[in-house]
C-alpha cells in the first residue's frame, strides 16, 4: 500500500501544478493520503520501515494542497471580477 500511495502521490502531485486538470487529482490524492495513513500505522505497529509511507503520505497531502491552493485562488478571482 505504501507503493501504491507514493505512485499516486506523485501523478496527484504533477497533475495538482496544471490548474485546469487539478480537480481530476483531488479524488485519487485523498485515496492516496488514506492509503499512507493505513499503511504507516500497520507498519508503525509491526516496527517496520516507514519511510515510504510518510513520503506518500506528504506527496498526497501537498497535491491536496495545491489544488485547494489554485481552487480558491482563481475562485477567488472570478468573485472580485464580478463584483467590479
């Protein structure tokens, strides 16, 4: 699962720079975030290597970011558009 959230974290995260294509990130970003998160307390309790899972966690929770960053930045543009 570890794998799996660092792939998707990676493609969320590109995919999460192109503003018009961001939106199509967010759902497989937070499957990606889920995914880490299970898969770094599985292995935190059988005291294996996390590192995987913490990269993928963070690479998911920036994509996350970012898009919610570029949503509510160009929201915010058409509402200051439209109120001049």
């Amino acid at each position: 699962m570890d794998i799996a959230s660092l792939a998707i974290g990676v493609v969320a995260a590109v995919l999460g720079f192109i503003p018009c294509c961001g939106w199509m990130a967010l759902g497989p970003a937070i499957v990606g975030l889920i995914l880490g998160i299970l898969d770094f307390n599985r292995k935190r309790e059988a005291e294996a290597q996390t590192t995987v899972a913490i990269v993928g966690i963070a690479l998911n929770g920036l994509a996350i970011l970012v898009i919610l960053g570029y949503y509510l930045l160009f929201t915010a543009g058409d509402i200051a558009s439209g109120l001049m």
